[in-house]
C-alpha cells in the first residue's frame, strides 16, 4: 500500500520567555510528519530539532524528505532505524508510523507495543532561571504541585533553590543544571541540595566530561540526559549515573526509546521521561512510557501560549494519556 508523506514546520509561541543556562525561548520551533495511506488513514508525529545534537529545523526537514520514496514503498520502523539516525527526524517518522498503524488496525499503540495501558501519571513543572525572587514567586503559584523541576545554572545555586523550597514545602524537587556545572561545583553544592529534599540532579556536567561520575559518591542521585541517547550506551553510564532521562527527540523515537527503557530497568537504572517543548503531539508518544518512571517530565504544553486541538490532559499535577483523537 503506497504512504504519502507531507512534512512541516510550526512555530508555537510560549506564554513567556523561558530560561534555562544555555539560553532563552520564546517560542517551539517544531517539525511535523504526516502519512496518509490510499484508504485516508493518517498518522503524525512532531519532533523538535535541537541545536545541541547538531540539529537544525532545516537539516530534519531534509532528513526527512530524503526517504519519501523509501515511504511511498511501505518503509518500516525497524528499516527506519537502519536508514536514519537516532535524532529528531527519526522520531517525528517513527512516532507517526505507530500512529498510522494504529489508525489501520483499529487499536491503540500500547496494545501493538505490548506495554501496559498508561495512565495518568504525575508530570513535574519546571521553573526556568530568574533572579531568585522571580523564581521563588513561581514555586508559590506552583507550591499546590506535587513535582517541581527547577532549571539551575552556576549562580545563586542554594539561594534559588532554598526560596523554592520554602515557598513549595510540600513539592518534591528536582533540578537541572543542563550540563553547566563543573566537578567543584557539583561536589560544594549536593550536600546543601540533599539537605533541601532534592531528589535529584539532571546531568550536572558536560557529557563529554562526565567520566569523573564514577568516583563521585553523591548524596543526591544523578541522571544522565546529553549522555544518554539510544541503548547501546548504557554500559558505559553504570558507575556514573543513577538514572537515565529518555526523550523521544534523542532515542529517534517511540521504537528505541521502549527497548532503552527495558534495558535501563534490566541494569538497575531508575527512569526519567522527559521532553523538549513541544505540542502535545509530541509529547503523547512518551506518555506511554510512564509506567517505567520514577519521574515523568511532559509539561511542554504547558509552558505554550496555547496547546494543539485535542491536546493531552494536564489537572491536579498529572497529565493523563493522549486520547485517540490526538495520537495513538
């Protein structure tokens, strides 16, 4: 059966600029895949290109359009996976075979996945940089959530950090510095961070220098997210991390990122899911995988002045699982 291929780009404003170390966003630059079959079943995915892998909205685009007539003959995913890279444009075409496959045999992808029917999971709700003050604002508008994800980079490190605290008490926190910080950092500021109830530090150092992990014993659990892309890796982060954080846009999509999820649990890794921002079409794929988390970051919607139609469920500090209506 031939599969027709349209490829996009959106732009979707946020609701406010958006800080983390590495620089300011204001809006999410996404690319959309669509598949149509000859009988008009369609299925989509949403990636989000980024620039620390190299990635660029043009470079996906290409990727992309590249394999239109390897599509047209019925591409796979598991040929998918030979043919293009683990990345942004293997997710948006991964992601949106699943749904078209869905969509023809009338079942939802955690059925054709054979995993467990996700449900709504508790999501964290990230606060980016500002001067201590404006953050420690927004964690007492987010004080009622129950998970807070706070952005961090080399300054004011505790101060943050202890007026987050005192303004949500209740909240459980984690933090990511998103590769800022050196060792002597990392070293001087855990122990303060555990003694503020931080449950853990999203990859505190540069990937390409983490080695030093393994002869760290830190009092706050760490989580490897540059550092960790597709399964075959994984061995070589064992001393280093206690975690792992799988997004979609890095394992290239839904495909890699369940067999990196079963082979973290098998070497006794704890699991995050995180995100990008996106839509919620980008983030419904990973909702899936939220029965393997010990933490699920999926509030990229939230962070946009608006969502897509149909748009993922966000209440009481959980987001639910995508309804057929918008993936899967």
């Amino acid at each position: 059966m031939s599969i027709s291929l349209t490829v996009r780009t959106e732009n979707w404003p946020l609701d406010k600029p958006f800080t983390i170390s590495r620089g300011t966003k204001t809006a999410a630059d996404v690319v959309v895949v669509e598949l149509c079959d000859e009988n008009g079943n369609r299925g989509w995915g949403e990636c989000v290109p980024y620039p620390r892998y190299g990635e660029t909205v043009e470079g996906v685009l290409q990727d992309i359009t590249s394999l239109t007539g390897k599509i047209s003959d019925g591409l796979g995913r598991d040929e998918l996976r030979k043919v293009l890279q683990a990345g942004a444009a293997r997710n948006a075409l991964d992601c949106a075979l699943w749904d078209l496959e869905a969509k023809q045999v009338g079942k939802r992808v955690f059925d054709l996945a054979r995993i467990p029917e996700p449900q709504p999971t508790i999501t964290a709700q990230t606060i980016g940089i500002a001067e201590p003050d404006v953050m420690a604002a927004a964690a007492l508008a987010l004080a009622h959530a129950p998970l807070l994800k706070v952005k961090l980079n080399t300054e004011k490190v505790i101060t943050r950090m202890a007026g987050i605290r005192e303004n949500a008490p209740a909240a459980r926190l984690i933090i990511d510095p998103n590769e800022s910080w050196n060792f002597d950092l990392l070293r001087e500021v855990a122990g303060p961070l555990a003694d503020l109830g931080v449950e853990m530090i999203e990859q505190p150092l540069a990937a390409e220098h983490d080695a030093v992990l393994s002869d760290f014993d830190s009092p706050v659990p760490l989580c490897a997210d540059e550092s960790c892309h597709t399964v075959d890796r994984l061995g070589e982060l064992e001393n280093r991390y206690h975690m792992v954080n799988i997004k979609l846009d890095k394992t290239g999509g839904l495909s890699e990122a369940i067999e990196l999820a079963q082979g973290a649990r098998n070497l006794g890794f704890e699991i995050m899911i995180g995100c990008m921002v996106g839509t919620s079409l980008a983030m419904a794929p990973a909702t899936l995988l939220s029965g393997f988390a010990k933490f699920v970051d999926l509030d990229g919607p939230l962070l946009l002045r608006r969502d897509r139609d149909h748009g993922l469920d966000f209440s009481d500090g959980k987001v639910s699982p995508p309804q057929a209506a918008l993936w899967g």
